[in-house]
C-alpha cells in the first residue's frame, strides 16, 4: 500500500513545544493518544503518521507476534504492557523485556528486520494503535524525529534487555520479583497488578513455589498484599529498597521514567 505525497514541508502552526500530556492527540476514531512517542513529535509528523493509525484493544495474553514470524504490525500502546518472551524447545518461558507507552511492539522494524525475535503477548491488558509494517517503513525515511524516537528507543530497550539477562542470573529471586513488579507499576495507572504466581513464575524464569516464597515474604514486610490472582503494592519506597540494583540502573537507562 503506497502512501500519497510522502513529504513534509514547513510547519503551517508554531512548533510544538513537546512532549505533550496524554490524551492532547488522537487517533483517526477519536480515541485519545498516551503514548510517549506518539506524543513526542512534532505535528507535522504526527499529522503524516496519524491517518494510518488503527485503534486496537489489547486483551491480556493475546499475542501480538511471534518469535520467527514476519511482523505486520508495530503497536503503540496506550495502556497496558506488553511482555517480550523468550521460548524455548522444551516448553520453557522467560521474560526479556517489558513495554508500556514509553515504546513501541514490533522494533525489529526500526532497522529494518521483518521478523520478531521473541513472542509478544499482553500481559496487562490495555489499548494502543497499530500501524502496517509496509507503511511504517514508508514514513521514517520523513519523519526524522520519529525515526529519531524510535533510534532512541530502540537502543534504550536493548539495554534493558542485557540488564534483565543479568539480573535474571546473578540476583535472588525476591529481589528480582520487586524489580519486576516496579517496573510493572511505572507502566500502568493502578497499585493493583493482575497478575498469578504462576505468570510470575514464567516471566522470571523460575518455579512457582519460588515466586510465592518470594511473595509471602514481601507482604511479611509489609510492601505488597497478594490477593487472588492479583499484586497490591502497599509500600513503593521500600519495594524500591528492597530491589536489586537493575531496577535504577534501567531507571538511569530511561532517564527516570515514571508514566504514573
């Protein structure tokens, strides 16, 4: 599908002084954008990608690629996270990254890959947009700031990937499901985490009695209340102490990021 009139010229408003708060765009229905991204360039790119751009519900645990299969997609999301998991022969899952409305699902893309690496699947369910792959493409050549963003994201998403490889190895498993559940909370707008502890188990890469020993401990001290099928978050400073060192490292990676 080829795009009409690929160029940007001058501005016909002043520049946007951004990023912009969530919700001061929107998509083509109307829906309002949160994404970091999508908020962050300039309006005449904005205004470039925006026709293109198609409305989605992301329900937990539904699948938005596979590692090995072309990408027809890059979602934004609005709401919600999304877990990019690595699969192995024997059935076994870990979790190798994680992405809220800082980022976008489908970065192979960026660098021109057409196929995806890891599974991603919903893990909080949530919105976002997508937008084909073909057009995609079609549309960084001009719009450098996205292109930009995206580098930028791209580069910043792989450090968070070789951190969680690290702590994966080298860190207790209390300290990894504090780290977890923190950068869960940066991405959604709720103490509550739905999630089991058998989810939990596979994102982590460990068994489950491991994460409920881990998880009984953190509600003994008084930083999390472990409801059914869900994680309240009770005391977030101390979570924070309570976390290895990864979790302000990738802090550090994001310039302090915090979408709450």
């Amino acid at each position: 599908m080829a795009i009409a009139n690929l160029t940007i010229g001058k501005a016909s408003t002043p520049p946007t002084t951004y990023p912009l708060r969530a919700g001061e765009r929107t998509d083509p229905t109307g829906n309002p954008i949160r994404n970091v991204i999508l908020l962050s360039i300039p309006d005449d790119e904005f205004h470039l990608i925006r026709p293109h751009l198609e409305a989605v519900e992301l329900p937990q645990h539904r699948i938005l690629h596979e590692p090995g299969e072309r990408l027809a997609y890059g979602y934004f999301v609005n709401d919600g996270m999304t877990s990019l998991v690595v699969l192995t022969n024997d059935g076994r899952s870990v979790e190798v990254g994680i992405v809220g409305r800082e980022g976008m699902v489908g970065m192979p893309l960026i660098i021109g890959l057409e196929r995806g690496l890891w599974r991603g699947i919903m893990q909080i369910p949530g919105s976002g947009v997508r937008i084909r792959a073909e057009i995609l493409l079609e549309i960084l050549p001009v719009a450098p700031q996205l292109r930009l963003e995206l580098n930028r994201y791209a580069l910043l998403h792989g450090l968070q990937v070789a951190q969680i490889a690290a702590c994966n190895r080298l860190h207790e498993i209390e300290q990894r499901l504090a780290r977890w559940l923190l950068m869960c909370q940066d991405r959604v707008d709720t103490e509550k985490l739905h999630l089991t502890h058998e989810f939990l188990a596979q994102m982590l890469g460990t068994g489950r009695p491991s994460v409920s020993l881990a998880s009984g401990m953190l509600e003994q001290a008084g930083l999390i209340e472990n409801l059914r099928g869900t994680v309240k978050i009770i005391n977030r400073k101390q979570l924070e102490n309570t976390a290895c060192e990864c979790y302000r490292v990738i802090q550090n990676f994001n310039g302090g990021l915090r979408l709450r």
